[in-house]
C-alpha cells in the first residue's frame, strides 16, 4: 500500500490543504502524464503510467474526506471495520432505519430540501468528530475514528439518495 | 548549399529534428488527415487536392480502393464496397443489423463479431478500417515527404473499451503507431483554443453525412470531463438530401418507377441545391433525367428548403436538451457552442443552435476539418516538437468498468469519469473446496444487470493452489491507460502464484491475431521488412544509448553504486557494440539488458524529480 501523503509531500494528517492538494496534483500530473513520454522507451511508459495512475487516485483519495481519513487509518496500520462490524452497533442501526423512514416520508420537494440541509449540518459535524479523533495517533481515538468514517460513509449515500428523490420530483 | 551541423561531442545529432504527428479523423463518411506545416496544422489533400477521403473500401480481386471511386461507384458492386464500416468497430453483426437491415454485404455465419466475405476473403471491421487509415498515412507521407512518427486518431466521446481497443488496432495493422485516441469533441475544442482557458463547459454539436452527435464538455484546468452524451446514429446531412431529392421527384411529376431509375441523379441534385443554399436565398439547379433530350430546371428557395428540413433540425435541438439536462448544467452555463460536420453550413442548423444555445457558433474552422485540425495539434506535441508546451490533456473514463458478480449484477470498478490513467485492484476468493479456476466477466456500462451492459472481456483464472472456499486471495488489477483502454492482471496472494489470465475479448482481436494478420500483411515484402526492423532497432538502440548517457552524466554519481554503475556501463558498451552489428535479435536482446539494468536507476531519478518538483513549490509557499 502506498502512502499517498508521501507521494504528494504533504504531512501526514486528516487536515490537509486542499489548496496545495490541487497545486500539488498539477505539477505531478505535469511530471508523470503518459502523454508527456509518448516517444519514450516502453520501460519509461510502463513506469510512469503506473506512477500517474497512483498520483490519479491519490488524488481523488486525499480529495474526500472519508477516503482521506480511511487511507490515514491505513497508513497508521488500523485495519478497517469491515461493514459486517459496523451492524453490532444497535443505536447507529436505529438511526439509520430513523433516517430510512423520514426519507420515504418526504414527498414534496420542500421536505425533501429541508432533509438535503439536516444532512449537510450533520456531515459537517461528523467530519469535525473524526477530525478530532484523528489529531493524535492513539489506538483508542484511531478505532472510534474508524466507527464514525462508517457513518458518515452512511450520510453521504443517504444524501445521494436525497438528491436523486429530489430530481425526481423537480423533473416530472 | 546548407552548411553542415556538427553537434557538441556527447550531445544529441540533432537536437531539433521536427518529427512528424498526424492527427486522424477516422468517420464514418469521411475520413481526413492533418499536421502541423509551418507552425500551422492543416489538413492534408490528396493529388486532385480534395481534403475528405470518403470512408468507403471496395474490395475487388485486383486491388482495394478507398475514397471517391470506390464511393461514386458503389452502385455497380454494392456487396463489396464496403460504407460507414465505423458502425461496426467493436460490435456484433446482430447490434448493427438490428438498427440497419437490408445490408447489401454477405456475412460469414455463425460468427458473432461481423465478417464480410469479399473477393479479398473474410475481413472484419478492424481490418477494413485498417485500409482506410493506410490510405490516410499513404497521403501523409507523401505529402510531408517524409516518415510518420506517429498518429492521434479521434473517436467519439461515448466509445467503449471494445470501439477504443479496434480503433487503436486497426492504426496498428495499417503501421501506425497510436500517440493517443482523442475523443472528438475535445479535439474540436483544442482546435479552437479552448484548452487554454481555465475553465468552462463547451457544446460540440456534430452533424456529419450520416450521424448526429452532440457532447457536453466541462473543462477545469487542463481536464476534459464528458458530461454528457447524445446522438441520432442514423440522422445526417445525408437525410436532408434524401428529402430534397424526394421533394425535386414531386416537382418533376416523377413516379415512383421513375423516381427510382433517377435516384442518384435527384440525390445529386439535391445535393447542390443544398449546397448553394448555404450562403444563397435561392438556388436553380438543371436536372437531366434518364433518357431526357433535355434537362430541366428547377429553382428552389431558402424558405421552402427551411420548412423540408426543419423537422429533422428540430430532432437534433431536443436532442441536445437532452444532454444539457443529463450534463446537469444550464444553458446560461454553456460557454461556448463548436459546429462539427459538414452539415452545420446548413443556415437553418446555425439558426436553430444559436436559438437553443442563446450564443452564437463557433464556426470560423472549417466544420469538416475542425477535429482532424484539433487532433494534429495533439500530435504536433505528442511526438515532442513543442517541448516547452505546457498543455496537458487530462482524458476520463466514458463509462464504468465493473465485473459480473452473484445472480447477473455487475459491480462496478471503476466509476465513469475517472480521471484515466488510474488502476484498481480488487480481491475475489473462491466459491468451492480445492476449486482451481475462477471465471471473471468484465462489463461496461451505468446499468446494473449484466445484459443491460456490454460485455468486454471473460477471463479465465487458473492454476489457483486448491484449497478451501474462501482461503485464496485473487487480487485482480484493472489498469486502464491514457486512451481509456482497459488491462488486466491477476495474481494470488496468500501463494504468491501468478494466475494464468486468458483474455477473451468479446469482440476485437487476441494481440496474437494482429500479430498474424500484420505478417500476414507483410509477407510479400520480406527483405523490405527485415531492412526495415534492422532500422527501427538501430534507432532505438541509438535512442537508448543516448538518453542513458545523459541520465548518467546527470546523476549517475549521485543514485548509483560503483557497481551498479559499472554493469551499467558494461551492458551500454555491448548496445553500441551490437548497434554497429547487422543482427536484430542481438540489439533487442542488448536493449533488453540495459532496460533491466536500469530499471532502478530509472524509478529513483523519477522519484528524485517528484521529490525537488513538490519541494520547489512548498519553498513557494511559505
């Protein structure tokens, strides 16, 4: 597994720039594009397809905080929970089957509207959350960190879920 | 005379040796070639100077004849001058039969990917298309005088792995070598310059002879993103002659009989009133119909050619809503509107898309020629004319890439509009004790039943140690590159085995097949060819040689041991040594070593460029 903090020389850590993320993705795009070793020898393209295919989902990775906090976890050597172990977590559970049944409720777009902000208030605290748990390196903190991460995984699915109810109901 | 250049001892012959990049457009009515002359890309004409090649191959035992003869005298061998061979790459013969029936050619049964049987024996679409770009790359060379370096060649933005994969192996079988495959409509777009903007979203709206396809782009900083797609694969600017000829019968009084004996005759006709009508308000047009003494005039105006036509202008403009309302954008965020296709001269068309768009066309490049321009451009950088061009363009994925899984579900990969290139890895186990293959369907497509997408590849894993259900790990990587092509790799873990892959493209080519069909090919000329493979590796070799020295004097004291630096230049001396040689195999084999030797020494200077690259910027920031 590759270290993707390494691989874009920013500090090992949920709070990143994204700003020189983006920098940083640039000048490595610039460096490693297949396009810039079209006439290379086979060896060269191998080498950097593979580099440029990791800067490329790096990227993407560090990007989004759920992905970024997943890869940090990995690079402390957490093993992640995988999503049978999430289900022993009763009270997560109800809130889920509590988030299922408001959405299948909401039928107008204006509910629906109002469930796309609740959701965004709380995803918003949810990265707040993790981003405290992950400040120190410490077992403890890295494996609720890793409970939290499955729930926001959650909300964010649910979101799209709003959204596309929410087409849906805008387009007919 | 040019006086003689001698270069510093130790440093490249010839530094600024233009090399030559064609761009391609390869479509389904006409094809064209471009490059860059004088600092400008054009397109390149043949010896009558017309630009288009017709994309139409008549297949006769003496000779294959691509372009306007083989096109103007279909009619005298319909089943063997093959049209629009484009709807066929990458296809089966039920896909294409099932929108186009009545098919003039003879097929070969029982073969699921289409093969044409022709006086030249069965050839299938890749190998058609293979004619057609030989043709493109003959006319390139004879125009630049000189060696093609290598080719972009565009295709639409919504082909699949299977259309990509045939594309790129037909320039391989007509001895191309692929630079890159550019979706079409950002090839229109680079042509105008629109690449050097920061950002925006761009209409391309693409009427050709035979096909509508109009593409919503948003570019962001170098990356070309398709947003959406749509299209009428069977509506053109050949439908608007049809009615035009139709409408010339009525005029005539003519019957259906005689409607028919003189169908070529109308289409002609109404072809050039089309034409004129495109910068006129009225044109006259002499028809001479069959067994005539005379021929007859008619005069036709704008207005009455609007009202044929303006339903099916009307079918592209709510195909183009569609696509802005799939591309989520509206139409205030649309920046700029391209016209691709000869049949956006038609004022009607320009009208209508100015209406819908609220803005006016680009339209100052030649509709024609705006994507094999845009393509040349590319190429013209690809083979490394413009070093210090800091364009770069970033492609993404057109659609997902999954593998079928329990009860016929398809699990995505990866999800369209990836940034590409990008490689990912994903585990499967086993289902059985003691099982020792594993069957994996490769699919693309956004459906999630496996029939709803296309089938790319089956791939059959083998030599899995036997153990129990569950126990083996199978990492199976999908690596898909820059031209959006997809390959895969498969590997236990727990045994570290290698797993056997067999690749089965659904539709294509097995790499050993075009390897035969290029022999094949190329039997005749024999010597030519070994001449010519002798060349090819003296000038790698010399390439080799040259870029190691450099990497050396650069940093071979700083990243090397003294003894890895001395096998190194051991295996360099035996290259120059077999170079200067006759013997092919002995080059290739000496490259071989060199490759290996350095292939640390090339990963730790492309690490240390990473490395001051990333720490240069963080000096900026602070």
């Amino acid at each position: 597994m590759m270290n993707y903090f390494e691989l874009y020389n920013l500090p090992e850590q949920f709070e990143i720039d994204l700003i020189k993320l983006k920098d940083h993705y640039q000048t490595l795009q610039k460096l490693t594009h297949p396009d810039r070793f079209a006439s290379a020898s086979e060896q060269q393209k191998r080498m950097y397809l593979t580099k440029n295919s990791q800067v490329n989902d790096a990227y993407s990775v560090l990007k989004s905080p759920i992905s970024r906090g997943e890869h940090l976890l990995i690079v402390r050597g957490v093993k992640l929970p995988s999503e049978q172990d999430t289900v022993g977590d009763i009270e997560f559970l109800m809130e889920q089957m509590e988030w299922r049944e408001t959405l299948d409720d909401a039928t107008s777009a204006q509910a629906l509207e109002k469930l796309v902000v609740d959701n965004h208030e709380i995803l918003v605290k949810q990265e707040k959350i993790i981003s405290a748990f992950l400040s120190h390196n410490r077992e403890q903190d890295n494996q609720a960190a890793a409970q939290e991460l499955g729930k926001m995984k959650f909300m964010v699915k649910l979101a799209d879920e709003i959204e596309t109810k929410l087409d849906r109901i805008t387009d007919s | 005379m040019a006086l003689l250049q001698i270069a510093e001892p130790g440093q490249s012959a010839a530094p600024h040796e233009r090399k030559i990049g064609v761009g391609i457009d390869l479509g389904t009515t006409n094809s064209l070639v471009s490059a860059v002359k004088s600092g400008q890309c054009v397109t390149l004409a043949d010896e009558h100077e017309r630009h288009l090649l017709p994309s139409v191959v008549n297949y006769s035992e003496a000779s294959i004849d691509v372009g306007y003869h083989a096109r103007d005298n279909s009619n005298a061998d319909p089943a063997n001058t093959i049209m629009s061979i484009k709807r066929f790459m990458g296809r089966s013969l039920a896909d294409v039969t099932a929108h186009w029936d009545q098919l003039p050619y003879q097929f070969v049964a029982d073969s699921i990917s289409p093969r044409f049987i022709t006086p030249r024996g069965e050839l299938n679409p890749i190998q058609i298309s293979s004619h057609i770009l030989s043709a493109l790359k003959k006319r390139a060379e004879a125009r630049m005088g000189e060696e093609i370096t290598g080719a972009v060649i565009t295709v639409p933005a919504y082909f699949d792995d299977a259309q990509r994969q045939g594309t790129k192996d037909a320039a391989q079988l007509a001895g191309l070598n692929v630079l890159r495959l550019l979706n079409e409509p950002t090839a229109a777009a680079i042509a105008y310059g629109l690449d050097s903007k920061e950002e925006g979203v761009i209409a391309v709206y693409d009427l050709g002879g035979g096909t509508f396809d109009v593409s919503i782009l948003r570019l962001n900083k170098g990356v070309f993103e398709v947003l959406a797609t749509g299209g009428n694969s069977a509506l053109g600017g050949d439908d608007f002659d049809h009615l035009l000829a139709s409408h010339l019968a009525q005029q005539l009084g003519l019957d259906a009989v005689a409607e028919k004996q003189n169908h070529r005759r109308l289409m002609n006709a109404g072809k050039e009133v089309k034409e004129s009508l495109s910068n006129a308000d009225s044109s006259v047009v002499s028809i001479q119909l069959v067994g005539a003494e005379q021929s007859t005039q008619l005069s036709m105006q704008l207005e009455q050619f609007n009202q044929l036509i303006d339903v099916l202008v009307k079918q592209t403009i709510s195909t183009c809503k569609r696509a802005v309302k799939d591309a989520r954008v509206s139409i205030e965020e649309v920046d700029n509107v391209i016209m691709v296709g000869g049949s956006t001269r038609v004022p009607l068309v320009r009208q209508q898309v100015e209406v819908f768009f609220k803005k006016a066309p680009l339209t100052s490049i030649d509709p024609d020629k705006v994507v094999a321009i845009g393509a040349g451009i590319q190429a013209d950088i690809l083979v490394g004319n413009k070093p210090d061009s800091d364009m770069l363009l970033l492609d993404v994925l057109p659609l997902s890439l999954g593998i079928e899984t329990m009860g016929g579900l398809v699990e995505k990969i990866i999800p369209r509009n990836t940034t590409i290139p990008v490689a990912k890895a994903q585990e499967f186990t086993t289902f059985k004790d003691g099982q020792t293959a594993m069957l994996v369907h490769v699919l693309q497509g956004e459906r999630e039943l496996v029939e709803h997408c296309r089938s790319l590849a089956k791939f059959t894993l083998k030599g899995i140690p036997a153990m129990t259900a569950g126990a083996a790990h199978i990492r199976v990587t999908f690596q898909v590159d820059a031209d959006g092509l997809l390959n895969v790799t498969a590997m236990e873990k727990s045994s570290g085995v290698k797993a056997e892959v067999q690749v089965k493209p659904s539709y294509g080519l097995e790499e050993s097949e075009i390897l035969d069909m290029l022999k094949s090919s190329m039997q005749n000329a024999k010597q030519d060819m070994q001449a010519r493979m002798l060349k090819e590796q003296q000038v790698d070799a010399s390439r080799v040689l040259e870029a190691m020295h450099g990497a050396l004097a650069e940093d071979g004291d700083e990243l090397l041991s003294d003894k890895e630096r001395d096998a190194i230049d051991h295996a360099l001396r035996n290259l120059g040594l077999c170079a200067a040689d006759n013997d092919v195999d002995a080059i290739k084999r000496a490259i071989d070593v060199v490759d290996k030797l350095s292939q640390d020494f090339a990963a730790r200077r492309m690490d240390k460029s990473i490395q001051k690259a990333l720490a240069g910027h963080s000096v900026d920031n602070i």
